[in-house]
C-alpha cells in the first residue's frame, strides 16, 4: 500500500552536505564517534578478531541502546573467561547453557536465549563454513556488497532436520548494511564493490532525523517502519550527483551524521509544542521543519 508522503531529493542533497561536512569536520551535535568506534584492548583495527568482534556484536544491535550494547561487547571481550565468546571455534564448541549465562555477565545479551542463539549461530557459521574468518566469507563473495547482502539473506543449514539460516539478524534489512557499513568505516576493509548501491541502514534514529529535517514529508499516522522503504529511496536520491573527497557520496555515509543528529537531538524534541531544545546549537536547524512528528511503540503520527 501507497503511504501518501513526499520524498524531497533537493532539500536532501543540501542536507546530505551539510551533514556530512558537520560530521566529518566539528560533529553533529558535537560528536564524531560512534558505540562501535573504541576498539576493545589489544586488538588492531581490521584484524580478524575486530572484524568477528563488531560482526557478532552487531547482530545483536536490535531495539536496545546502542552505546550500552558496545560497551558491554568490549567488557565481555577484555575479561579473560568470556573472551571465548569472539572465538568462532570455541563458540562453536561451546554449550548453549554455558553461551546464554556468559553473555549476561556484563549485559551483552538483553535477550538470553534469543541473544545467544543469533551469536552461536553466526559464530558457527563462520566457524564451520569459512575456517573462522569472515574475510572468507567477503572474498568469495567476491567482495561485491549486494551479493554478499544477497548470501547473507539466504544461506543456510540443516539443524534438528530443519532449515535454519546460517546468518539470523545479521542478514536483516538494517543489520546487513550495518554491518558493511563497520567494515568499511571501523575495520577499513577498502575491497568492497557497489557500497552505492547498498540502502542506508534504517532504525529509529535514522529514520526520525530525515523526518525533522523533512526529507521525507507528509501527513499520516502509521506504522514506523512502512517509510522505512520511502526512507531509503530519499537517501539514494539525494546523493546521486554528489562528490566527497574525490568520489561519489554514497548513501551508507549519511547513517552516522543521521544517527548522531537524532540520538543527541531530534530525539528530544518536543511531544506537544513540537520545538526542539536544542534547535540554536543544532547544525541542522536551517532545514529543521515544523509540525508533528511523533513517535511511539513503532507508531508514527506525521503532520509536516
Ligand atoms: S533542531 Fe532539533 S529536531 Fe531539528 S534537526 Fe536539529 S536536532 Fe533535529
């Protein structure tokens, strides 16, 4: 079903500017880093044990606060007794039981059992299907984002006789180009192919901050993640053209500025007055639209 809204592409290119230029020169609301960005103790940027760090980590990166989520992750990684956990290997080799209670000790599962399941999985996977290194996995891939969307979507294995897939939650719509998303940014992996054709990363934040600064625009009471689609086409539509240090922008390099502006801003706006208390220092403001923008439990009511 159609939601009667409007994707503004020109008003996006000029935020796409702005927000990137903020970001990458005095921050959106003056942060540049991310829940990801602080590398647990001892390990090196892009070596495999990052890469299975930020991949299991978020797979797990769902309706819960990011900045908790990682820095339970690092706890759980630097403490000698659960660092098994980022061991494709010993995961695999791991009981459930023992999976379930070690996740909860610094509070790296909100879920238990869905939690250690989603981890134990993908661990295995990667442990059984790719000698315990996710670079495999990319390589034959190709490297090609969109195939490994695609194979991340459908892969999967028999277990108790039935089919289950080899990548749950990491495969989804948001986790998916999420996670490529940290491979090039966190790990620097500069290999991948067709990053632009890759759809920006939509939860909550994203998809709230293109709202304030009326990218996507209209008057409709529905449910959140139905323009999560609208969302995604705006993004892709607003960086065609658009160059950045010498290459195209690409939609994956609004998901930060975008998350910042409503984690530390749009979020605070206001429920009945619609003002935003932090609208004088915002970098955004410009852009900033009035009326409705409400969301709750998934819900949104829109009057822009
Ligand atoms: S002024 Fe507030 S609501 Fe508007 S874009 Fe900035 S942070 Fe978001």
């Amino acid at each position: 079903m159609d939601i009667p809204v409007v994707i503004d592409a020109k008003k996006g290119k000029e935020a796409a500017k702005l927000l990137y230029n903020s970001f990458s020169t005095t921050g959106i609301h003056g942060k540049t880093e991310m829940p990801e960005d602080l590398i647990p103790a001892g390990i090196k940027k892009g070596s495999i044990e990052h890469i299975i760090f930020l991949t299991l980590t978020v797979a797990i990166d769902y309706q819960r606060d990011a900045p908790s989520l990682w820095e339970s992750s690092r706890k759980t990684f630097n403490d000698p007794k659960t660092n098994y956990l980022f061991n494709p290997k010993l995961l695999s080799e791991a009981s459930f039981e023992k999976v379930a209670n070690d996740m909860q000790k610094y509070k790296l599962s909100k879920k238990p059992d869905k939690d250690a399941r989603i981890w134990q999985t993908i661990g295995t996977t990667f442990y059984k299907k790719w000698r315990g290194n996710p670079i495999n996995f990319l390589e034959n891939c190709r490297w090609d984002a969109l195939n490994i969307l695609k194979c991340l979507e459908t892969d999967s294995h028999l277990y108790n006789e039935e089919i289950v897939p080899d990548y749950p939650y990491l495969r989804g719509p948001k986790i998916g180009p999420l996670w490529l998303r940290m491979l090039k940014d966190n790990a620097g992996i500069t290999l991948l192919r067709n990053l632009d054709k890759v759809p920006i990363p939509v939860d909550i934040h994203v998809a709230r901050a293109t709202l304030a600064i009326g990218i996507v625009r209209g008057s409709v009471k529905t449910k959140l993640d139905k323009l999560f689609e609208y969302i995604r086409k705006a993004w892709f539509e607003s960086v065609k053209g658009l160059n950045i240090r010498n290459r195209q922008m690409i939609a994956l390099d609004l998901d930060e500025p975008l998350w910042h502006l409503s984690k530390y801003g749009c979020s605070k706006r206001d429920k009945t007055t619609n003002s935003c208390p932090v609208f004088n220092k915002c970098e955004m403001k410009e852009l900033c639209i009035k009326g409705k923008i409400y969301i709750n439990n998934n819900i949104v009511d829109l009057e822009t």
